[in-house]
C-alpha cells in the first residue's frame, strides 16, 4: 500500500514539474563528461533529479517491505514448527502415562530438536530416561537444564542421585559442592553429601556434615537426626581411637554414653579401651551397658572377657549378682545356664535352664539348651521332648541377633546392622515357633 501511495505521488509531482517546465523554457548547459553537455532546461533538470530521488526511495521501500514480509513468514514458520514441537511434547506426555516410554523418548528427541531449550521437554526426558535404564541420557539432558537456568538446584540433586546410580560418587560429591558454595546453607545437600560418605565409610566426613546440620536445626532436629548424630559421634571416637589418640577417644565414648546410655556399642567399645589398663573397669562399663539396656550381647561380652583373661569364677559371680539384681530376667537365667554348659557343669546349668523355662517355656533358645543339657546327661527321651530337631552340639548353642530395623540375623554382634546400616539395633533373637540358625563355634 505504501508503495502504490509513493507512486501516485510520484506521479503527480511528475505532472507538476512538466507543467512548470511549459512555462519556463530557460536552457542551460549539463555537462555528463568533461567535453560533452547537453542543453536541458532548468525544470527538466529538475524533474531529473526528483525522479532519481523517488526511484531510490520507492526502492528502499519496495525491499523494506520485502524483508519485512520474508521475515514475518520465517516467525509464522518457527512458531508453526515450535507449536508443532510442544505437541510432540505434549503428546510425549501422554505416552509416558501410558506407560510407552520407548516412543515418548522419540517424540521428545524429535521435539527437542526444534526446540531445545524447552524445560519442560527436557526435564519429562531425564525422567523418562532415568525410568528406562538409561542414566546417562538423563544426565545429558539434566546438564543441558542446568546450563539453560544455572539457578535450579532441583536439577543438581538430580544429577547426584543420578551420579550415584551410575557408581560415581565423586561427580555426584562436586555436584552436591557447587549447591553448597551457591548457597552457604543448604541442608538437603548437606544431607545428600552425608549419605554419600555414609555409603563410602567415611564417618569423619560423615560426622561433620551432620554437625553442620544439628547446629542449623538445634532443638528442632528430629528424633532420628539426633540419634545419627549420636552413631556418627560414636564412629569418630572409633577413628581417634584407630589414630592412636585414646584419650580423645575415652571422652568422647563416655559422652555418647552420657547423653544417651542405652547406646551399646558406646559401651563396648569403652570397655575393649578399658581392658588392657584396668580389666575391674572394663568389666564395669559392661555392667554398667547391661543395667541401662538389659541386651544380651553384655553377657556375651563379659564372658568373653572373662574366659579369655581366665577368670570363669568372676563370671559365675558377675551371673549370681545379677540373679540377684533381676531374678525374673530370662536372659540373665538363660546365659547363666549357657555359661555352665561351656564349662562343663551340667548339674548347674541344667538347673538355670529350668528356671528360664519357667519364665518363657514357648522359646526355641531354652529349649534347644535344655535338649543339650538333657543330651550330655544322656537323657536323650527329655531332650527329644524339649526339641526334636535338636542338633548335636560340641560346646555350646550360638543364639542369633536379629536387626530391630530389617530383621536380618548374624550370630556375630555388630554396631551397625550390614544389611540397613542401622547402628545400635541388634539384640537376641530367642526365636519363637520358628527354627534357630544351626549351631557353629563362636
């Protein structure tokens, strides 16, 4: 239109100089060369010029427009090809919900391709890919998220699960640093650091991101934080300890057993420290562990303890004063009667076993000892009676320890469960209407 308006202007401009031209018929020379000229009247000269300013004008609009128009067809194009890729995009969505994750990683990879900053087809990829198998294809397409917005960390705790899906626990720890050196606190990544050096058995790490985290919460750290810290506190003693620097190691064993006395392993530990300089104090902190928890696994320590420094007499009085102490306590009835057995004394300990049938006669652990006692008397019919799967024992029953957390069993004490890394949550699986793990030598 603008086009057609400088051309009917231009034309009548034209018309205006010619009629000018009519009237005023004054030559003058134009010289086009240095020896040739032409004799052209001012008003010719003069619609000359007009017309060579109008020609470029009309030229420059005539290619304005035509770059505007080629333009406007590009941005109607992309916008067709971009709406075309969010329906792919769309589509890919609906794929994923059906379950086709084969074809929506198709659509997407098609629509990404067109588009490929898109976020959102870009996030439904790493997601789509990470369900399929594919880790490293989510990692491509996370990294590619975080270049586009540097700013989300979502993106870098996914990258770090990822990371560590694919047994690469220093990228995903790099990862986990970057969200820590952006923002000074950042508890999530504190805590996704810490499981990180949870799983690596790295405690020390381990302790000081949980450190930082107690410090941020304070009174409002929940039950299970506290007592992680309380484990992982445990653990750092255990490394002075492996240092050579026992000193530290005793007080920091003795706050962990302070600030929460029913944590066994605390108590343990202290007591191996102890053995070597005062063997009565060793013995004591074993004591001590059984009163506050009443677990077994004491017992079984201050046997240890006892046998091995070659004081089997110590031990029976250790059992009788704490008959007297808890006399309806079955475990204390029970490893009494145990113990009697591993030195030979079966009169003894036939009559301790009877009394912790009398306080829970329905548990395997009673019974397969009372079939033991009964088999080395020779009284083979009462131990048939007591249990008829009974096996042949050499020294003396192994009863299990169960995990409190995942219910796996070992017939060796740990502080920390293997199977869940729960610290703290073995105790005696006497067993009930279930078999008892075949005898061995402990």
């Amino acid at each position: 239109m603008a086009v057609r308006l400088l051309f009917l202007l231009f034309v009548v401009i034209l018309v205006a100089f010619s009629y000018i031209s009519l009237l005023n018929g004054q030559h003058v020379p134009f010289y086009y060369s240095a020896t040739r000229q032409l004799d052209v009247s001012v008003s010719e000269l003069a619609i000359l010029a007009f017309s060579l300013g109008a020609a470029m004008v009309i030229l420059g609009t005539l290619v304005k427009d035509v770059t505007a128009a080629s333009q406007n067809w590009r941005e109607r194009r992309e916008k067709q090809r971009r709406d075309s890729a969010r329906a792919r995009a769309a589509r890919a969505g609906e794929l994923v919900q059906r379950g086709v994750l084969a074809e929506a990683v198709k659509e997407l990879t098609r629509s990404l391709a067109v588009n490929p900053d898109d976020r959102e087809a870009l996030d439904l990829l790493a997601a789509t890919q990470a369900e399929l198998g594919s880790p490293l294809e989510a990692v491509k397409a996370l990294t590619r998220m975080k270049q586009i917005d540097p700013s989300d960390l979502s993106v870098y705790f996914r990258l770090a699960r990822l990371y560590r899906e694919m047994n690469d626990p220093e990228t995903a720890l790099a990862t986990l640093k970057a969200v820590e050196a952006t923002e000074e606190e950042n508890p999530r990544a504190w805590e996704a650091i810490r499981e990180i050096h949870l799983a690596r058995g790295e405690m020390v790490q381990a302790y000081n991101e949980q450190k930082k985290l107690m410090k941020l919460r304070g009174k409002d750290a929940s039950r299970a934080e506290q007592a992680l810290f309380l484990s992982l506190r445990y653990e750092k003693a255990l490394v002075r300890l492996a240092q050579g620097k026992a000193d530290d190691a005793e007080r920091r064993l003795r706050d962990v057993i302070k600030d929460d006395p029913s944590f066994c392993a605390a108590h343990i530990a202290l007591s191996e420290l102890l053995w070597t300089r005062s063997l009565d104090d060793a013995t004591e902190i074993l004591l001590q562990g059984f009163r506050a928890t009443r677990n077994p696994v004491f017992l079984i320590k201050l046997e240890d303890l006892c046998v091995e420094t070659e004081r089997p007499q110590a031990m029976i009085r250790i059992y009788s004063r704490l008959q007297q102490e808890y006399p309806s306590d079955y475990d204390v009835n029970l490893f009494m009667g145990k113990f009697f057995l591993r030195l030979e004394m079966i009169d003894e300990g036939l009559e301790q076993l009877l009394k912790a049938e009398t306080l829970s006669p329905e548990r395997e652990s009673v019974n397969i000892l009372l079939a033991e006692a009964f088999r080395r008397r020779g009284r083979y019919e009462s131990a048939s009676l007591h249990y008829q799967r009974a096996f042949g024992y050499k020294r003396r029953y192994l009863i299990p320890f169960r995990c409190s957390s995942c219910g796996s069993s070992t017939i060796k004490w740990t502080a920390r469960c293997p199977s869940c890394g729960t610290w703290n949550g073995y105790a005696i699986d006497h067993g009930n209407r279930e078999y008892a793990v075949s005898a061995t030598l402990r």
